[in-house]
C-alpha cells in the first residue's frame, strides 16, 4: 500500500473540518508574538505554521519567522508593509486583521501554552486523518496479497514522523530553509573542536578520511568471507557505544557530544557470539578460550569486571534471523523513539528479506528494493547505516585481490544507492594458503612475508560521495577478531584506551 493508495475519501475531509481547533489561541499566540519576537524563541524546534488550523495564521507565523530570523522586528506595521510588498495583503484580511490579532495578544510568559494547545490540537487532527485512512486501507481489499502488511508499515512511518516532526509529511522544503539547516551544520562542523563531526568509527584514519559517520549517509561495507567485516564493523559499533557522552543544552535537552546510541542487526551471528566477540576485544583474551572456558582465574576475574564495566554500552542488538525491512525499519523507530539512535549496523545486506518479493523476482531487484530502503531509512531517522555487504566469487580469479566495486554482488544498486563503499582485505588470507614445503628457502621467504603482512588489513575506501578515495592500513589480531589504529610508520601498534 503506497501514499497514493491511501487516498483521502469525503468523510475524511468531513471529519476534519470539525477537528480539534482553537482560532482564539492562534490569534493570542500570534499577537503575544507581535508584540515581543522573542516569544518566538520559546516555542522550540518543532513549532511551525503548519500546525496553525488557519491557513492564514499559518502564512502570519512564517513570515513573522523569516522577518526575524533576518534580524529585524517583526510587528504589525512591518508584517503591513511585507504582505502588502507581496499583494498577500488582502488573503490575511488586511490591515484590520493584524490589529485584532495585536488587541488578542496573550501574555509573554503563558504564549508558550497557547502554542503547546496548538501543537496538541494539530497533532489530534493529524491522527484522525491517519485513523481515518487507516480505516478506509483495511476496509478496501484488493489483490495485493501483502496489503494489510504493507498497510502498517505505512500508518506506522506516518506515526513516527508525527512523533518526530510534529507533522505526517514534510513535503517540499524552501531554499532558505534548507540554506539554513546548511549553515547551522558548517558552523557546527568551523566550531568543532576536532576532525570528527560524525558518529567516530574509533579508527583515526577512517575518521580522517571519511570526517566521522555522517548523518543520513548509508554506508557499504565489503568484502569476501574471513576478510573481516564482521569483526571491522563489531569494533566501529563498539567504539562509538563505548565513547557516548551527552551534555545538556541550553534549551534543557541532553545533545550527544561524542559516540552515540547503536542498534546491530546481527542476522548471521547470536547476540551472544557477538557479545563475545566484544568481551574478547575488551579484554584481550580470545573468544575461543572465552568459549571453551580455557581462563585462569585472574582472567576469569577480569572478564566478570568488564562484564560489569559495559553492562549499560549503549548497543542494542537484534539478531533475528530473515528479517524483512520492513520489521528492521519498524524497530529502528521503535529504538529511536524509545533510547535514542546515532548509528545502525546491518551484518549483512543479503540476509535482508524484501517487504514486498513476489515470486519470479530476481534477487537483484530484491536487494536493489532493500538497499534504496535503507538509505531512506537513514534519511528519515537521521542516522548514519552501515550495511554489511558480500563480493562475488570473481576477486578470487584475478591476480591482485583487492576488491574492486564490480565485485560487489547485485552491484548495481549498491554501489548507486551508498554514500560511501568501503572494502576489507587481508593479504595474509591468500597467503597463508599459498604456504610452501618447510625447510626449503621458499618457506623460508614465505615465513618472512607472513611475518611482515600478518597482523596487517587494508580499508579501501573505493567510493565516497562528499569527499576522497584511498586505501586506509589497520592492525588486525586474529585471535581476538580486532582491527587497531597503526602509528605513523605502519608498524606499531597504537595502544587502545580502555
């Protein structure tokens, strides 16, 4: 069921010309407002004219916005000589109406309750309308076998963005708007203490490159089976849970200052395989010893502390097997709603299940349907998405086997639906495989190379939407699945601060 199919019948319409309003509160609020703008500033983010039950309140709130959001009192006599500028004057009522609505003027400090009572009542109009399309999609049965389904996912998408934003649909945004929200991210970004603007991955190099996780960015990474990725996007989601720090601001909210709230869908491996895999990153001790239970008794006794040092990480973990994204969009709001959510991780994109596959559909347009999913996910929740990605048998054909982005299985609507395209590769892993007769001077150099490359991985960041390509070198532990940062040289290790 799409947007389109939803459409609105007369009893709607009906229904919502005897919504829940208050024309009186509206004129109150709008002229405590033209008397003293700085009324404006106390109504918070969410507060806009659409939420006014009168268009022309509406179209008074925003222009009083845009006169004072370029420094300049916004009153009757400059609201006057803008609207009549623009030939509006006549659709407000002229003169006379902006002289009501100054006589009507609520107190300073209760306008803020007139515009809670108006953001209450438009929320209350907005969810009969959603009741009532709710309604008439259940009551209209056709051949879409998968209706009733595609039906909540709608209504539940329209009641998370009513939650969100205040309202069911953005729709267009106007230049200035959007040249705002650029501005307030570079002035963010020109006063930041560090490089790192995004969700931080941990890895100093990746964060240089890449500036930190972005906001809205859907993010591929891949690479062939035992490359790592599992283990690379383990330790980005734990970094960023384990540095999370808030700060209240000014308005009374906390705001995230650093890391961030985590949601991994681990669709292969257990959340309890994963929690090992983070108790042996955060301890040093293997997973393997972990899970035969191979521990002295210091070691045992420093895994119960660590078990207790990250009881409350922020990292939540979904490891429901087959999951459609429709259920993986679904409880992404849920989270957000409930926690908080900075950053979602997908391991992997191929075990992610259309919402709407029919029979005969070839799997490229069903990961094609998933990955332009996921990037409006990202979109709507605001958060950067790391989806987990597997390569084609091809690589393992060629000579050099680094991967290139026509590995990339049903390639072509990952690579055109991501942000950024990030692959992980191991040389040890060939070579290992390649191990000669001992004592022969071939196994002698063999020895020598594996020594050099075994604790070493390459990112290779082949794609990036906003910004440069390159390859990025990692130390890698194998016993404890674990990428590191490397010093300068490339040869030293750069001890972790836990």
């Amino acid at each position: 069921m799409t947007e389109t199919a939803l459409q609105i019948v007369p009893s709607i319409e009906a229904a919502l010309k005897t919504s829940p309003h208050n024309l009186d509160a509206e004129q109150a609020l709008l002229g405590a407002i033209l008397l003293d703008n700085q009324v404006m500033v106390r109504l918070g983010d969410k507060f806009g004219g659409q939420h006014f039950y009168d268009p022309v309140h509406g179209k008074i709130f925003e222009t009083i916005k845009s006169i004072s959001a370029k420094g300049h009192v916004a009153d009757a006599i400059t609201l006057h000589a803008k609207f009549s500028q623009d030939g509006a004057l006549a659709q407000i009522g002229g003169a006379t109406y902006l002289a009501i609505l100054v006589n009507a003027a609520a107190d300073a400090a209760s306008a803020p309750d007139y515009a809670k009572l108006i953001f209450d009542l438009s929320l209350r109009r907005d969810l009969i309308r959603i009741g009532a399309e709710l309604g008439f999609g259940a009551t209209s049965i056709g051949d879409d076998l998968d209706g009733a389904e595609r039906l909540i996912e709608f209504t539940e998408e329209q009641l998370y963005k009513l939650a969100e934003t205040g309202q069911v649909s953005q729709g267009f945004k106007n230049f200035a708007a959007a040249l705002e929200s650029t501005m307030l991210n570079a002035a963010s970004a020109f006063t930041h203490d560090g490089s790192v603007i995004g969700v931080p991955s941990g890895f100093v190099e990746i964060d240089r490159m890449l500036g930190g996780l972005h906001k809205s960015d859907l993010l591929i990474l891949a690479g062939r089976p035992s490359m790592g990725k599992t283990s690379l996007a383990t330790n980005i989601a734990f970094n960023a849970a384990k540095s999370y720090k808030t700060k209240i601001g000014p308005d009374g909210e906390a705001k995230v200052v650093d890391g961030g709230i985590v949601a991994f869908y681990s669709l292969e491996m257990s959340a309890e395989q994963l929690t090992m895999r983070l108790l042996a990153d955060y301890t040093g001790i293997s997973s393997d010893r972990i899970r035969k239970g191979d521990l002295s008794k210091i070691e045992y006794a420093k895994l119960q502390d660590a078990a207790i040092e990250l009881n409350n990480l922020p990292l939540f973990i979904d490891d429901t097997g087959g999951l459609s994204m429709a259920a993986l969009a679904a409880r992404a709001r849920r989270l957000q709603r409930r926690e908080g959510l900075n950053l979602i991780v997908v391991d992997y994109l191929q075990l992610v299940t259309s919402s709407s596959h029919r029979a005969g559909e070839s799997r490229v347009q069903e990961v094609s349907e998933i990955t332009q999913g996921l990037k409006a996910l990202a979109k709507e929740l605001n958060v950067p998405i790391i989806a987990l990605s597997q390569l084609s048998r091809q690589v393992e054909s060629r000579d050099d086997k680094r991967p290139q982005l026509s590995d990339l299985r049903e390639s072509g609507s990952i690579e055109q639906d991501s942000d950024v395209v990030m692959f992980v590769f191991r040389e040890s892993y060939y070579l290992e495989r390649k191990e000669p007769k001992p004592d022969t001077p071939e196994h002698f150099a063999w020895q020598e190379e594996m020594g050099r490359i075994n604790n070493l991985a390459e990112v290779i960041i082949a794609k990036q939407r906003h910004g440069a390509i390159g390859k990025i070198k990692l130390g890698f532990t194998p016993e404890l699945t674990k990428f590191t940062n490397l010093d300068q040289t490339g040869q030293r290790y750069v001890e972790d601060d836990y």
